[in-house]
C-alpha cells in the first residue's frame, strides 16, 4: 500500500537517486556530495523542527517515489 511517511537519514541515498533522476536527467549516479548536501540541509539544519519533517511517498514496493523536504526558517515578525 502507497504512503507518507517522515523522512529519515536512511532515506538519503534513495532520495538523492530520486532527485538526480528528475533534475539531473538520470544520465549519472548521484554523487556522495549530494548525499552529504541532503544530510546537511534535512538533518543537520540548525533550524531543523522534528515537528515539522520532511515527508517521503513510498509506493507498494516500499520504494520511495516522492519526496518533500522541508526546511523551516525562523523570522521576526513585526
């Protein structure tokens, strides 16, 4: 069965061969530096809220065929 699920560190390798299949053509494996740019941005953000996680969609055979990373930003309002 399809479903969202929060994003996990062991999702990473998945997600970057997701991404560079989308936006880099799929011409090229990804590179160990977009894993660790996936690993400093979605885990180790300083901002990072475990309230708000990035989300993977998994389908039936549990591989992950979507992805929405959320990076939250602090603001001052007024």
């Amino acid at each position: 069965m399809d479903r969202i699920r929060a994003f996990t560190e062991s999702d990473i390798p998945a997600a970057a061969r997701l991404y560079q299949a989308v936006f880099g053509g799929g011409r090229w494996a990804p590179s160990d530096a977009l894993e660790d740019y996936f690993r400093d941005v979605f885990f180790e953000n300083p901002w990072r809220d475990p309230r708000l996680p990035s989300l993977v969609y998994e389908n039936d055979r549990r591989m992950i065929v979507g992805f929405l990373g959320v990076m939250p930003r602090r603001f001052t309002f007024k």
